[in-house]
C-alpha cells in the first residue's frame, strides 16, 4: 500500500506529538507511527513538565491534561551515607494562576497529548514499529518500512522522534551507535501513599508538590542523581547512572535504588508505602558534543533521539516539545513556500535551534558532561567533606568556634590537597560559564 503524506513522524513521546500537534495544525497530511500499544506505554520519566514549552502548543492545556501537583518547593541534596546536606527553595510565588512546574504520570500525559494530535487532524497508528527508512537513489529519504508485512508509507519528510536510542537513524545509516558513556540508565519507582500522608509528609496542601534532586554516595562512586517527586497519591522515586559506569561497577541499577530508599534521609518519606511500578529507561546525557546529525535529505532528528537533554537541570521533555515545534516550523515554512525538503532548506531547522533556549543551554553546559566524568571527587569525597563540616559546626561541645573552623578548614586539607580544591572550583567554573 502507497499511500503519500506531507510528513511522517516515527514515535509519540513528547517531541514527536508536538511535531505531529503542528504539523496537523498548519494543515499538513500527517502520519504518526507509535510501536507501543497506545502512547506513552512505553514511556518514562520522572516526571516534572514544563509548562512553558507545553503552552507554546496548546496555551490552555491547564483545562483538561491530567496534572499531579504544582511545584512549590525544590529541594537539592547532597548526600553522604548517614546525611544530607540541603539548599530548599520554597515560595508561595509558585502558588500561581498559571504554575511553571508540575509533575504528571508519563502514561497518562501522553494519552492525553496524543488526543489532542488527533483532534488536530493527525493520522496516528500505534502498535507499528518503523524499521528503516526508505531512500531514492540519491540517497534523499522518501518513506518508511514498518512491521506490518513490511508495508511501506511515502512521504515528503520524515521526523524521527524515536526516543534515545535512535535505532531507525542508526540502522539507516545517518548516525552511530549511542556511545555508553552519553546515556545514563535510570530506574525508578511508584509509591502510593494517601493524600494526606503526602501532604503532611512534605508540608504542602492542595494540589502543592514538592522536587528533591539528590546526588553523593547514593550513586556508589559513579556519576548520577537520584530524585523523589511528590505526585497526587504517590512518590516517584529513582536513580540513575551513566551506564558505561554501570558496566565497570558491581553494583546493580536495582541495588542501587534498594539503598537509595533506605537512606536514613529517604526512608521516613516512603514508609507505609506500597510500590505499584517499575521501570528503567535510558537518558541521553552526552550533551552538546554527543549530538548527532540532526538533519539531511528528506529527515530530521527531534527529542531525547538528537540528545536534547540538559541533564544538569533534569530538563527533557521541555527540549523535546521544543525540538519537535521547530523541526514541525521548518517543515510547514518549506511546504507553505513548495521547495523542496532538502538538506539545505531542512538546514534552517539548526538555524531556528540556534535562537532558542534549547541550544544556547546545551552549549553553555557542554563541558559539564566531561567534567562530571572526570570528577568523581563531586560525587563521593565533596559530599563527605560538606557533612563532616557541617556536623562540626552545627554539634555543640564545648569546642569554640574559631577552633572548628579551623577543624573543618583541615578536614578539607586532608580530603583533597590544596590545589586539588582550587583546581576543582575553577574547573567547575570553566565548564559552567
Ligand atoms: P520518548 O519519550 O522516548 O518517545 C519516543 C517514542 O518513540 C516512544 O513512544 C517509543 O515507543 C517510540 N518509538 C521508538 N522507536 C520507534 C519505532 N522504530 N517505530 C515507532 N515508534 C518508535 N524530562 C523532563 O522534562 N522532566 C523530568 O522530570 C524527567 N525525568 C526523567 C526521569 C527518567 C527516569 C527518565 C528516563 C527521563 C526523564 N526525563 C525528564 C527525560 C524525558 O523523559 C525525555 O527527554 C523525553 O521523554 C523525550 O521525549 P521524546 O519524545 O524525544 O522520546
């Protein structure tokens, strides 16, 4: 069967729904391909949504999408074995008409936005995977095969909006195996709990939520985070790590989160609690220097598939909407004008990147990846060395001031020689200006 489309996008997580969403909207013939059973059952994610990115689509998206809980209080750890050392930020500024933050449940939120695809007119069929893409002789993408019999389906472009592993782009050649030291591995748990345990457990009412994002001994030398997400009636709760670390080390993802949640810190959030889910999923965490090609004749590369992700602010799905909106832009600007969808015209997409957000992070952030693995002292010595002096300071016995400050000055001197902490402080300066 040849049936032809302006466009065809392969996968509808959140980049590829808001690539379909406009494309559908500006008129264009559209096919979705999803290989799960319906969208978002193959889906995970933490999950804090970013309105902002959201409302660029759909402005009262607030009426109907299923929403957890409003963010109002961010709460960054650093953890050794027996403690934590914390900057909260909590304002009642977030307490807004219209709030920035929110957590979802991935399933849901994505049944929902792929509605909203198909009242804007999109063709969307699930349960078929796309194998490969379909070229001309020239090498121009012109279609794609799927596993239905092998049918294949024409179309003007293609928008691979795959996910992180980028196995159609791969397997067509237009870029390399995702190297293992580029994506962390997280896994990650539900935990229900009722209303009020949540709302009394993390000082909030109503629809409030509150965000830990952790890291220190949790993640057992590697380089990783762990996080907790307040939502309605349950606690997200997850690790992850890169995985090339995962492979060196004896630790297991599932050991990993095990002792996660039976940090002293942890515990007393999930007791009671009756885990419901579980499930791992990678995160593309190259950065900037991981990025693959992210167009060429007839194609494009939109969401976690292209590496958008900043890792350091636990963003994805605001760069995947925001990926997916632009590649769709580029498309319906080429269509609108009849030129062809060229490397060269398809070109204007980077150019459009370029101006926005998404790029500008990835490159301000593109030394961070690199330091972080080079670093491990940020993830195991730095956290003991904040709990030792923050332990000194805060016990009172009888030891004055000024000889603890020189205890805690000492404690640093012992931990890392003085030029390994100043050398530390201006490479994390380097790679974060
Ligand atoms: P995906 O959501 O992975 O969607 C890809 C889709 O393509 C899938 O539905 C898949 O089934 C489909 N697909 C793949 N191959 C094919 C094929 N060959 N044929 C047909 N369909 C195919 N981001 C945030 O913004 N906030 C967070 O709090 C957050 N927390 C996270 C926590 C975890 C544990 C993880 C793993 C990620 C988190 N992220 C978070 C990142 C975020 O989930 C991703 O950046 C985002 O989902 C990327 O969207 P996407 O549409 O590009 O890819």
């Amino acid at each position: 069967s040849e049936e032809r489309f302006d466009a065809i996008v392969v996968g509808a997580g959140p980049s590829g729904n808001a690539a379909t969403y406009t494309l559908a909207q500006a008129g264009l013939k559209v096919l979705q391909l999803e290989r799960g059973e319906y969208p978002g059952s193959k889906n995970v994610q933490g999950a804090i949504l970013y309105a902002n990115a959201l409302e660029e689509l759909i402005p009262d998206f607030r009426d109907d999408a299923p929403l957890e809980r409003h963010i109002v209080e961010q709460r960054l750890w650093t953890m050794d074995d027996s403690s934590h050392v914390g900057m909260h930020y909590r304002s009642e500024d977030f307490n807004e008409d219209k709030p920035n933050r929110y957590t979802i449940i991935r399933a849901q939120f994505d049944k929902w936005f792929s509605s909203k695809v198909k009242e804007a007119g999109a063709t969307v069929l699930c349960e078929t995977t796309v194998t490969e893409l379909v070229r001309d002789v020239r090498g121009k993408v012109i279609g794609v095969r799927t596993d239905r019999h092998g049918a294949t389906v024409m179309a003007d472009v293609v928008i691979l909006a795959e996910g992180v592993n980028g196995l159609v782009g791969q397997r067509s050649g237009l870029r390399d195996i995702v190297p293992p030291d580029t994506v962390a591995l997280a896994v990650k748990e539900m935990h229900f709990l009722p209303r009020e345990v949540i709302e009394s457990r993390f000082n909030i009412k109503g629809d409030e939520g509150v965000v830990i994002e952790a890291m220190g001994t949790i993640t057992a030398g590697m380089t990783g985070t762990g996080f907790l997400y307040t939502n309605e009636e349950s606690v997200s709760v997850g690790i992850g790590c890169i995985v090339s670390d995962f492979a060196e080390s004896e630790v297991t993802p599932y050991g990993l989160l095990e002792a996660f949640k039976n940090h002293p810190s942890i515990k007393p959030l999930l007791e009671g609690s009756e885990c419901k889910e579980y499930a791992a999923h990678l995160i593309p965490e190259g950065g900037y220097h991981a990025m693959p090609e992210l167009y060429g004749d007839g194609w494009l590369v939109v969401g976690d598939a292209g590496q958008f992700v900043n890792a350091v602010h636990r963003e994805g799905s605001n760069l995947a909407m925001t990926t997916g909106r632009i590649a769709a832009q580029t498309v319906v600007a080429l269509h609108r004008r009849r030129e062809p969808m060229t490397k060269a015209n398809l070109a204007d997409y980077r150019t459009r990147l370029d101006g926005t957000f998404v790029m500008k992070d990835l490159k301000k952030y593109r030394g961070i990846p690199g330091f972080l693995h080079r670093n491990r002292q940020v993830f195991d010595l730095y956290p003991k060395l904040f709990s030792g002096a923050m332990q000194t300071w805060f016990r009172v016995d009888g030891v004055d001031k000024r000889t603890k400050q020189k205890a805690i000055f000492n404690q640093f001197r012992g931990g890392r020689s003085m030029l390994g902490l100043v050398g530390d402080a201006v490479k994390l300066a380097r790679a974060w200006r």
